[in-house]
C-alpha cells in the first residue's frame, strides 16, 4: 500500500459543499484505506495498492462525479513527492520573506515549454511564478484578491487543469505525512 494525498478541485467552492465525512466515506467506498482529510478545502490522505497514478486520478474523478454530481479534478502525489514539493523553494529568501504569499498550483502533467512562455509572459511586479515538474509556484506579493492573476487564468493559460493551495497547508500536510 502506498500513502497517497489527492488534491482536489471545486471542493468547497463555488457553491459546491462537501462535508468532510461525506468526502471521507467517498473515499473508503472506493476501497482505500486509512483515508483522512486535512482542511475542508478538498485535501484527502489516504492508502492505494501501487499503480499508475493517472489510471488512480480517473478512477477518483468518475466516482466523485457520480456521488458528487459535478466534475472534481483530482491531482494525485505520493508522500514523497509532496515533500518534494513543500522543500522545493524557487524563489529568492528576500522575495519570499517579504509580504506576500506562495501558492503552489498543482497540475496533472508538466506544462509544456509554449505554456511555460506564456506564463512567464504574466509577471508582474505583483506576480512571479515558477514551473518545477507538475507544479507551479506562484508569488504574491499582494492579496490574492488585488492581484490579476488567478487559477482560472493560470489554467486558461497553460492549457491544463489545475488546483492551488497555499504553501503553509503544502507544508503542514508535507510534515504530518510525508515520508522523506
């Protein structure tokens, strides 16, 4: 069995409620185990028999979308790589210090070099990204609601779906259950 955290789009937004115990027990019906859900945004820790994570990502997709009546994208990692992700760190230690906020977008696969282009096309004084792997890393150096960017027009963008969470809840999960 191997830990896996899926993070999951449209849970808890946009008028789409979801109570954790429901979300929980959607989970454990598609018999994994030990599943745990950190945070009502749509954060699901839980154990998989080893496969291919895309096969894992669609099989979670169908079934939120029946029980749930609308699509929920679903970005897999394994504890591994989730640490990976919280330790990566893009930006300078000035930038980051100063106030503002990292989010870290996750994506299904990684950008290709055109949607790179176009994204870093967007930086602004505001604004500043990072493409590492399946990951972007977004710098905010304003509230997120002053800033012109935001994951719709990253995934307009990129031409790929994509979920972000603030880079504390990336490293609050990363400690209580990565495996690095």
């Amino acid at each position: 069995m191997k830990r896996m955290i899926a993070f999951l789009r449209a849970i808890n937004v946009g008028g789409h409620t979801v109570k954790m115990d429901r979300l929980r027990a959607l989970f454990e019906e598609m018999g994994f185990s030990n599943v745990e859900t950190f945070i009502a945004s749509g954060n699901v820790i839980f154990e998989a028999p080893s496969g291919d994570a895309r096969t894992l990502e669609e099989r979670i997709e169908k079934h939120l979308n029946e029980a749930l009546g609308y699509k929920v994208a679903t970005f897999l990692r394994t504890s591994t790589e989730l640490v990976a992700v919280a330790d990566h760190h893009p930006f300078p230690d000035e930038d980051a210090s100063q106030e503002g906020t990292i989010y870290v977008a996750f994506l299904p696969s990684a950008p290709n070099k055109e949607a790179q282009e176009k994204l870093m096309a967007l930086r602004t004084p505001a604004d500043d990204f990072h493409v590492h792997e399946r990951e972007i890393y977004w710098l905010c150096r304003t509230r997120m609601s002053e800033s012109a960017f935001s994951g719709g027009l990253l995934e307009k963008t990129i031409g790929l779906p994509a979920t972000m969470r603030n880079i504390s809840t990336v490293s609050k999960l990363a400690a209580k259950y990565g495996e690095g």
